[in-house]
C-alpha cells in the first residue's frame, strides 16, 4: 500500500448549529467564509457558542483527510504544531487512536481551534480560526527526513498564506520523489495568495482540488472552463460543486461525477474526505474516474453526521460499496 504525508494546521474543531445568521452577523463574519481572529474574539466568540452547545473534534483539512487515509490502510503521516496543553494532548492522542504517524511540533502559544458554524437550510459552514500553536509552525521547522519514504504528500491550502513554508515543504517532498497535491481550501485565501498559487501548481503541483468558488477564484471563469483552466496546469484537476457533484480532468479526459446519495447535516469535512477517498483510489491505480467515484462515496457519508468523523457503520458502508465499484474496474 502506498504512504501519504500530509501538512497542515493542527486545529481542534469547535461545532455548533445556529438556527440563523444572526451570530454571524454579530461577530461580522460573513456566511460561508473563512475568517482568522485574535484570542481575544476568539474567546469571545467560544463563550457565546457553549451557551448553544458544542462538539470539540480534533480537526484541520489536512488533518481530517490524512485520518481518512489512514483509515482506508494507507500508512498516514501528518505535519503540524500543538501548544503544550489540554487541546494539544488530545489532538496527538487522536492521531495515534487512528495510527497516523504525527510528527507534532510544540509552539509557544495555545493550541489552535477552529470554531464551525452550521447554518440552515443547508448546511453552509462558516469557519472563525484561531490559529494559535499552529500559526508557528515555520519553514525552519521543516526536515527532509520527514517526506522520505512517502509516496504522496497532500497540503492543506490554508498554509499556503505562509508562502516560504509551503515552497519549502514542496521542494522537500518534489526531492523526496512525492506525488503532490493541494486543497485550495477557501476562496478568500486563494484571491489573496493567487500568483504565489499560480507558481506553485504549475512548477511543483500534480494534483489540484477545490470548489467552485476557490476554481472561480484561482481563474475567473466558471467551473467548467474553470477545470479546463486547472487541468492546463498539472496533471489532474477537480472541481467539486457540492450537492451537484464534481468534475476531474487529466490531460483531453474529462469526467462529471455524479454525487452519491446522502442524507445531509454538516458539510464539514465533506471536501477532505473527497480528497482523500481520491488518493486512495489513485494509489491503487484505478481510473481518473473510479477515483472520482470513490471521493463521492466517501463524501457523501461525512455530511450525514455533524463533524468531520464518520462513524463506524457507515465507513462499513462506504468500504463496501468502494469494495463493489473497485471490482467493477477490475
């Protein structure tokens, strides 16, 4: 089975459910957006979300699809930095409870958090951060005994506004031999980061997922030509359009996959979960669309539970019905 690193921010994921926007309005955050605060707003805002009540998850995109690999059997590793405490502690110890090998740095503030709010009627996610421990984790801190051995290196695209970092993690894992792939993550962080994207993805990138607002973004253009554009670029592009599917394209082959049937709740997760059921697919050598098929299985059983993680009986579920659509190509 082939290996996958994966870089990001070690974020806990603090979620509720608003039944409206007013508290998005309160704090000035705009809806379906990503948006960094202070601890001090950030305290702010975590005091008004237990008087609704909260799920405490150890999250971060990187790190919710690097759990997913490593629970598909693909030997996992992930990159980030913790503060030395309560949060911290229990963000390694998830780690270790799904056999991801952490290589988990210590910084000097608290452990970073990232507060998701989950609004009706469907589902949008709006994300406040407080980067914390995780802001800390430098180019410096990086060595290239770290992406030895790995086959794929996955970067969470939220990084990408600390762009020495990002550039030294990809020339280690491009030395490393690794295939390379990247989340674009959010359309605010690619508008403000779009030629440092640009060079990247074309010079080092063989792998590029993002939605159709992040692909509008990074091209200007709507999500079809949008592909189109991406695909130029490296080896193989997606788009995803949440409920309405996703689009792959490697070179003249293009595919619209179609979603998989799902109840929603929470999309958290959804994305990092299509990207790592993409990988897996791709690391056993399926078809550009097989892998796109197999990113919508798992996809669809993360926006039927609040949260990132996917229960028991449905990652039975999803492992059967990969297991039957794999046979199918075979």
């Amino acid at each position: 089975m082939k290996s996958i690193l994966g870089i990001g921010n070690a974020l806990t994921d603090i979620l509720t459910i608003l039944p409206d926007d007013s508290l998005l309005t309160q704090f000035h955050i705009p809806s379906g957006s990503m948006q960094h605060v202070d601890m001090q707003t950030g305290d702010l805002i975590w005091n008004e979300l237990k008087k609704i009540g909260v799920q405490y998850v150890a999250g971060g995109s990187a790190a919710n699809t690097i759990t997913c690999t490593s629970i598909f059997g693909m030997p996992s590793g992930f990159i980030g930095k913790v503060g030395n405490d309560e949060l911290g502690h229990l963000y390694q110890s998830d780690q270790s409870q799904y056999g991801i090998k952490s290589m988990l740095l210590k910084g000097t503030c608290s452990s970073g958090r990232a507060m998701v709010f989950i609004t009706a009627p469907n589902a949008e996610r709006t994300f406040a951060v407080y980067l914390g421990a995780a802001l800390e984790l430098k180019a410096s801190d990086l060595k290239q005994e770290y992406f030895e051995g790995y086959d794929y290196f996955h970067i969470e695209g939220y990084l990408v506004q600390d762009q020495e970092l990002i550039r030294t993690a990809i020339e280690m894992a491009h030395k490393a031999g690794c295939i390379i792939s990247i989340d674009m993550a959010s359309y605010n962080v690619v508008e403000s980061n779009n030629p440092f994207l640009h060079n990247i993805i074309e010079k080092y990138v063989d792998i590029v997922f993002a939605n159709e607002s992040e692909a509008r973004a990074y091209t200007k253009k709507e999500p079809r030509e949008a592909l189109d554009e991406i695909a130029g670029q490296c080896k193989i592009a997606v788009v995803k359009v949440g409920k309405g599917g996703s689009m792959v394209k490697s070179g003249n082959e293009y595919h619209f996959i179609e979603p998989f049937p799902a109840t929603p709740v929470d999309a958290t997760g959804a994305g990092d979960t299509y990207a790592a059921g993409f990988l897996y697919a791709h690391s056993l050598g399926l078809p550009l669309k097989a892998c796109g098929e197999v990113g919508s299985i798992i996809a669809a059983k993360v926006v039927e539970v609040v949260g990132p993680k996917i229960d028991i009986p449905r990652w039975k579920a999803a492992k059967d019905e990969i297991r039957a659509l794999v046979a199918q190509y075979k």
